[in-house]
DNA sequence: TCTATCACCATTTTT
DNA sequence: TGGTGATAGA
C-alpha cells in the first residue's frame, strides 16, 4: 500500500517522529509545532505502514474534545473509520476497564461517577455528621487536600501522620469519605484513575491481557500528567510495549492540579531505551510573536530547552496599551476589535484572554454596548448546571434508589415540604441502621418517626419516583428524560423563580431532552461492552458526569471569544488580547512569592502569547477596581521580559491623569492634549468638575469624537467612571 | 417549612 | 462587585 501521503506533508522532525522505529519516544513539541498532528500521522503510520491492528492502540489525551478531534482527524486521514482503537481521555479510558472489570475492582455493578460539585456537598455532610469544627476546616480545602492524594496514589490507610491536628483531621475526613463512597457504590474523579492501577496491580491475568493487546500506546499533553496517571501508563506499557509521548514542559499550567513537569524528565530515565525529538517549527505565529515568546520563557529556570522559529513573515509588532482603569481597557479592546470586524475579518477569528474569570465582567459589558457578539467559555459546563444536575438525579434514582447524592439534591427540589429538620431525621436513621436514605424514608414512615404532615410529604416522594420509574420503563432515553422533567416540577419550580435566568434554566433542560435524543453510546461500537436497553440510561448518566458537555453550546454565529488564559490551551486565534497585565493579577498574587507559582504563571503567559498567529495586544490598567474597591496596579513585569524592539506602545485615546507622567519617547498616535483641553467644540474640559442630573458630580476625564458626537468620560463621585453622550448627558459645568 | 436578609468570600479547573 | 451560605422572622 502506498504511504507516502501520511509523511508527505511533514517536516524532517514529524517525520522523524511519525516513522520512528524506537521502542519508546518523547516529543517535545513546541507551540504551534503540529502536535497532534504527529500523533495522529503516527497512528495512520502504525496502521498503514506497519500493519499494525487498530486493537493494539491505545491514545490518551486530557479532555474529550481532543479525543473526538484526534479520532476524526484519524478517520480522515485514512479514508475510513476504525472500530477497536481505544482513543479516550484518561478518565474515559480508566471508567471504561472499571465498567468492564467492576468485579475484579471490587466495585459494584452499578457504581456511580461522583463529580467535583457531589464530592463537595458529601465532604460538607461528612464534616457535619463527624462534628468538626467547619469553620476551622473547610470543606472546600479538604476536597482539595482528598483529590491531592488521590492524584498521588495514596488512599488514607497509606498517609504517613504525625500528630499534627491539620493531617489528623484531614485524614478522618478522608477515611470517613472513602467509607461512603464505598458504602453508596460512588467513585469520584481521583478514584476512577487510582482503581484502575490498583485494578491491574492487583489482578496480574487482567493487567497481561492488556499489555499484551495495547502494544502502542500513545499520550497527548504528557506534561499535563500526574502521578498516578503517569504510573497507570508505565504499568500499561510494560517492558515490550511502545509508549510514545507528546508534550512541552513550557505549556505545563496544571501544576496546581497535581500535574508533574517533572514526568517529562523522568520519562528518559524510566525509559532507557527511549528516543528524544524536538518540535521546533512553529507554523502558527508570525516571528515577532514567537521571539516575545521565547524571550519570554527564557526567564525560567530548568527548561528542558528547545527554541521555537519559524520562517514566516515578521509581521505586526506586538501592542501595549495601558488604560486608565478597567473600563477604558475594555473600551479600548471592543475598539480594535470593531476595527478588525469592519476591516472584513471574522469575530471568532479574535480572542480576548484574561487570568481570572471574574475580569470578563467589564469586557462583555463593553461588548455588549457596542453589540458585538461574544462567546465566553468557562463558568459551568452544561452537566454541571444546577438545573441539569437536578435532573440527572431523578433519573440516577430510576436506576438505582440508594444513591443518597441524588436523595439529597433533589428530595425537595422543587419544594415539597420536606425541611431541614425532616431531612435530619432520614439522615440520622440512615446512619443509625447503616442504610441509604431511602431505606431510610421507608422506615421513618413506617416508623412513625416523622409528623404526620412530613411523613406525607415523604411518602408523596416515595411514589413519586417509584410512578416515574413505572411510566419510564419501556421508554426511550429522550422520552424518559422528557417524562422525568415534566413529572419532577422542575419546569414549574424554575418558572416560579422568574426571570432571564430562570428561562435560560428551562431551555437547558429542554436542550436536555435534545442531548438524550442524540446521544450515542460511544461504547456500543466496541466489541467488549453489551449495553442492554436497560444500561442505556446508565450509559448516559456516566457520560454526562466523564463530559461536561461543551459541545452543547451554540456555535454558529461569528463571535468575539473570551475564555481564561488556562482554557486557551491548544487553540489559536490570528487575533489575540491579553488583557489585565498586571502585578498581582497575571501573576496573580497567589502565585507570585514563589518560584515554582512564578514559573508557571510564566508558562501561562507562554501559553496567551502562542495562541496569536498575526496579531497580539497586551494591556493593563493603571487601577482596577476588585471586588468592590479600587487599586492601584503596576504593570505586569511579563511586559518588561517581552524584548522592546518587538513591541509598540499604544496611545490612541487621551488619557488625562498622566499629565504629570513624563513624555515616552518612540512615536504616538492620535492627540494628547493633556489637562485642561478643551473638547472641540463644546465647553467642557478635561479635569474639569462637572455635575450630572442622576449621576451627580464628577470630573471629566476623557472624551472622543466631537461636536454633537462628542462623547465624555467622567468619573463620578458617587457611581464612578461612565460614559456620556455629551448633547445627551446635559452636564452642568461646575 | 419557607424566604428574605445579611455576613462573608472571592485564581486557574481538562475529568 | 456578586454569588453563596447561615440565620431570623412569617
């Protein structure tokens, strides 16, 4: 068969890579270096060169959306679709054995996937029913302190305590934890990675199997592995197996997730045998940008070492624009960006890129004055919404009543008269006859623990769920999900609460009923798994809980894109703003006074830099107002590591308080009149007081346009910065 | 039991 | 500034 086509279109080190005859191998792959695009050559490679069977592969990524993008990309570049290649995210990939070997993993049948949010309100309980102090320990700081030993491998019974009251008590926390989980058959995201090596660890025949099936393994976003994860990969490949391995320590930004930089370096010597190549092609940005970038990163200590070039055109210098505070930073943001939509370009070609969420706040309401559309990435994914959630746990009850997650979300939701002091009662008898709450239900009311008007509403749940699951039955999923919804009062419950959200709220559970109408179990093409119609629910829930669902989002209309700089990771845009360059922000201050932190901030801004393929701004705010009060900022002192020659400085609105600042040299743009000019043709001048009819008084700050276009900024007392249409705004001159 | 009000608190988040 | 969680009154 003729190959050529799958190294044709690669450079010599893809190539080298793709064709590679070492037993193991290590790509360190630059930004921008064509990544993914050697995996998935490597893998039509195996396939087509090597005759290897597609049941021999095993691929790992992080996320779904790069599973799905690495299979396409695969069935495209070999013309057809291959059933038995196991391509799947970590997780995925770690839920499916546990599915398969439940038996050998010691689980449950019928085990449930707990996610960050179900983690969290089981910690809270615990904390409550173990009488500590949760003030002192918060529950938030000990699911962080659990999902940081899961992702080491450790298990409560395998912490080391000295008497210190943190670990002492994080430890009861812990092992109280893993009791429940245990006891309601739940696993969470940690456990899902951390069973699956103890799976094959402990059970040798099962491990055998499939080390002798996956004789390739393949991983994309290596730096992005943690310990466990990395040990799961190491057992897996054995002695005889191929591991190849893709990453670039520079874009590690999940340190704080339990990610270790350090797996790259290990990897050499774990693998003796193991190869080295370099990605340094960079195909994505102009060479402006990527020497910022690689000045940039230099700063760090303990790279492995690799200098990204490219032969493309220098192109644009990159822009700094230094506002007067946030709104003028957003302003001048939706400014350039207006600039770029009329000039013929796409809005979603754009990207305006933060550190924290909470900055996209001031940014769409830029946007959204000017009318252009945006789309914001982040905040919570479909599955994780509140009113989603809420469903998934009616239907997690059809399939199995003991799950005390479900019970606790939603026994009264909508409400139902069943209060606190009731709920109480259930939990106290559940814990007394060791039972689920359920069970426990059914006792109080046979009981008669509870009064006659809670033993009532008990009761009418009881049965509620009991008739749903009758109606249910014989169902499709979309239809069961559409029954549940309207059976459960959601809709009602939501309607009730009134508002533009509340009717957001009812649309994602219509969309619901849409994604249960399409949904394919991804598992049914897979020889190992019978999913019976009865398991097809099931199915689904695990989806929902393994995939956030971001794909539920719409994505036809052209639309500006905001996201975190963490959530830009892998994509690319020809435009790009980093906005809110500043110390304190980015790097923010709970990263800053350590090296490590520093360093992988550093890598993040590494990261905004690489996603720009033509163009690039950065901006910061001389003060910013944060949660509530205004502060002062210095400039980022990534901006100072971004060599001069390569940067232009920004000056296109006039900004007044800089007055006494000194002239900066280089060229500048626009007018600077400075403190006391006047706004053509009007009689109001900057710095001047000013009195309004609602907002009352003020000073004048900035103005653009003129005449009657003339539009001021003026920073009032009592309300702060706005701006106003001056034949409009009707200022009294004070 | 429900709901309105008031402290409190706030990086990043693939699964 | 805004979203959350505890608490007091209806």
């Amino acid at each position: 068969m003729d190959v050529s086509h799958i190294l044709d279109s690669l450079n010599d080190q893809q190539r080298n890579a793709v064709a590679s005859p070492a037993p193991n191998l290590l790509v360190l792959a630059g930004a921008g270096s064509g990544k993914t695009r050697v995996l998935v050559h490597r893998i039509a490679w195996l396939l087509r060169a090597e005759n290897v069977s597609p049941f021999a592969i095993l691929a790992v990524t992080f996320t779904n959306k790069a599973a799905r993008e690495m299979r396409s990309r695969i069935d495209e570049l070999i013309g057809q679709s291959m059933g038995g290649m196991w391509v799947g995210t970590f997780h995925g990939l770690a839920h499916r054995l546990l599915r398969m070997h439940w038996q050998e993993a010691g689980l449950p049948e019928d085990f449930h996937i707990l996610d960050s949010d179900d983690q969290l309100r089981l910690i809270k309980r615990l904390i409550r029913s173990l009488k500590i102090d949760d003030d002192r320990w918060p529950a938030k700081q000990c699911q962080w302190y659990i999902n940081a030993q899961k992702d080491e491998g450790l298990r409560a019974g395998n912490i080391e305590h000295f008497d210190d009251d943190y670990t002492k008590t994080m430890l009861e926390i812990y092992a109280a934890y893993e009791t429940e989980c245990e006891r309601g058959g739940m696993i969470d995201f940690g456990e899902i990675l951390l069973r699956a090596h103890e799976l094959w660890l402990k059970n040798p025949q099962i491990l055998r199997h499939y080390q002798q099936r996956f004789q390739y393994v393949l991983v994309d976003e290596f730096q992005d592995t943690n310990t466990i994860q990395y040990a799961w990969l190491r057992v897996l490949a054995g002695t005889n197996n191929q591991l190849m391995v893709v990453g670039d320590d520079d874009q590690s930004i999940y340190g704080w997730r339990g990610a270790r930089i350090e797996n790259i370096q290990q990897f050499s010597n774990d693998f003796s045998d193991s190869d080295i190549i370099r990605l340094e092609q960079n195909y994505r940005s102009t060479s402006t940008i990527l020497n910022a970038a690689n000045k940039l990163i230099s700063h760090n200590q303990g790279r492995l070492g690799k200098n990204l070039w490219t032969d493309g055109a220098d192109g644009e210098p990159i822009s700094i624009y230094e506002a007067f505070n946030e709104q003028d930073e957003a302003r001048f943001v939706v400014d350039r960006l207006q600039d770029w939509f009329t000039s013929g370009n796409r809005r979603a070609d754009a990207a305006i890129l933060y550190r924290s969420n909470a900055q996209s706040r001031e940014l769409e309401d830029a946007l959204l004055r000017v009318g252009m559309p945006y789309r914001i990435y982040g905040g919570h994914r479909f599955y994780e919404r509140l009113e989603i959630k809420n469903a998934l746990s009616y239907l997690r009850l059809l399939i199995n009543r003991h799950d005390d997650t479900a019970v606790e979300r939603i026994i009264n939701v909508p409400t139902r008269g069943i209060g606190g002091r009731t709920i109480d009662t259930v939990r106290q008898v559940a814990r007394e006859y060791n039972c689920s709450l359920w069970q426990a239900c059914v006792e109080c009311v046979n009981q008669t623990l509870l009064s006659s008007r809670a033993a009532n509403a008990i009761l009418a749940f009881l049965k509620l769920i009991d008739d749903m699951q009758q109606d249910c039955s014989g169902l499709e999923l979309h239809q069961k999900v559409e029954h549940v919804i309207e059976h459960s009062g959601l809709i009602g419950h939501h309607e009730k609460e009134g508002g533009e959200k509340a009717r957001a709220r009812i649309e994602n559970l219509e969309e619901l009923i849409t994604a249960a109408g399409s949904f394919d179990d991804p598992g049914m093409q897979e020889e190992e798994i019978d999913v019976t119609a009865s398991s097809f629910l099931a199915a689904f829930l695990d989806q929902a809980s393994l995939d956030a669902g971001d794909t539920q989002a719409d994505e036809t209309e052209d639309a500006v894109q905001l996201m975190t700089l963490h959530s830009a990771k892998g994509l690319e845009f020809q435009l790009v703003f980093l906005s809110g360059m500043e110390e304190g922000l980015f790097p923010h201050k709970m990263s800053m006074d350590n090296l490590t932190g520093l360093e992988e901030e550093r890598r993040l801004c590494y990261v905004g830099i690489t996603r720009a393929k033509a163009k690039l701004y950065m901006s910061y705010a001389e003060s910013r107002r944060m949660h509530g009060d205004v502060t002062l900022c210095r400039p980022s002192r990534f901006i100072r590591e971004v060599p001069g020659d390569l940067v232009e400085e920004v000056r296109l609105k006039t900004t007044v308080n800089r007055a006494h600042a000194p002239a900066r040299g280089g060229a500048t743009f626009g007018r600077d009149p400075g403190l006391g000019a006047e706004v053509p043709q009007t009689q109001i001048s900057l710095g001047q007081r000013v009195a309004h009819g609602k907002f009352g008084e003020g000073v004048v700050l900035n103005y653009e346009g003129q005449g009657n276009n003339a539009r001021v900024q003026v920073n009032f007392d009592a309300v702060g910065s706005k701006w106003l249409v001056l034949s409009y705004a009707k200022l009294e001159a004070l």
